[in-house]
C-alpha cells in the first residue's frame, strides 16, 4: 500500500518478536505505531508499553482487537478471563480478546473504537482518544476505482452504526 501511493520511503515495517523490540526503538522516534501482535494480557501489555513509549508527542498509537471494553462486561468477567486468547462476554454472546480488553482498560481507560479498531494521540501528557466519527469521508483518491463500489459499502455500513449510535445516545466512545 505504502508503495502503490508513493510514500514507501518513509516507512518502516520491523517484524520480531515484541519482547525484542523494545530494545531496538527509540523513546519517541515514531509518527504512527500500529500494535498488531499478541492476544496474551502479558504481550499486550509489553506492545503497550513499548508503543507508547516511542511514539511521539502529536503520534499515535493504532491498534485492533478491542471488540468489547472492560466496562461494558459485567463485574468480574475480565478478571476471570484475563489471561485467555479469546473468551466469549456472557451477557451477548460476543467473541473478545480478555487480553486486549483488560491491558487497554488499565493503561488508555475506555477509549474511542469501531469495529474492535482503536487510535489514540499522545500529547504532552497523557494519551488522548480519537473518535471514529465516518461522517462525511470518501474513498481516498489514490485507490483503484474498481474498488469504489466496496469502499462505499463498507463506508456506508460504518456511518450507519455511527448514526444509529449517536441516535441512541451513545458515543462511538465506550462503544466497541
């Protein structure tokens, strides 16, 4: 992707072990961190970490996998499932990463997420949410337009949650 849209020489994609890269990055050295990596509470716990630590002041740290947020399962479910891959919430019957769920809760709080699909932004200090607010985007003009019609699909079904959230009266923070 990076090569196709001509930005491929400022990128870079390491792909180790996440107890090893801790080491090999800098304090603040990174505009964007995508965290893809383990499901274990332990190993996202060191992505964690490690991500927020090298990115830097106006960066942001990206991730996937938050599908339910610590707040929104019933007293005492995380605790039991914590070290789990992967459990079900027992009030809806959705598939979650307790690991995920239970480090992002006690490092970042409830943040914003769609789709299990998470970014915040470090400031000075503290890491603030960002919204996944889909009003109002389009597909971006670097894309084929072979792909135009599953782009606006999908965009159309994202901005349809996003509405139907807002018109219940919640937001896309705190919602998964």
């Amino acid at each position: 992707n990076c090569a196709f849209a001509g930005i491929d020489g400022g990128v870079s994609h390491i792909r180790t072990s996440n107890r090893e890269i801790g080491a090999l990055l800098r304090d603040e050295s990174f505009d964007i961190v995508y965290v893809d990596g383990e499901h274990s509470y332990q190993g996202v716990c060191v992505d964690l970490e490690t991500a927020m630590r090298v990115v830097r002041v106006g960066g942001f740290v990206c991730g996937d996998d938050l599908e339910i947020q610590a707040h929104q399962l019933p007293d005492g479910v995380l605790a039991a499932t914590r070290d789990e891959l992967d459990a079900i919430a027992p009030d809806t019957g959705s598939s979650y990463h307790p690991g995920v769920t239970a480090a992002i809760a006690e490092r970042l709080g409830p943040i914003a997420s769609e789709s299990g699909f998470r970014t915040v932004r470090r400031m000075p200090d503290h890491f603030q949410s960002i919204s996944f607010d889909v009003l109002g985007h389009s597909m971006p003009p670097h894309l084929p337009d072979r792909l135009k019609p599953y782009f606006e699909s999908q965009l159309q079904q994202r901005t349809d949650s996003f509405s139907a959230k807002q018109a219940q009266g919640t937001s896309a923070l705190n919602d998964g």
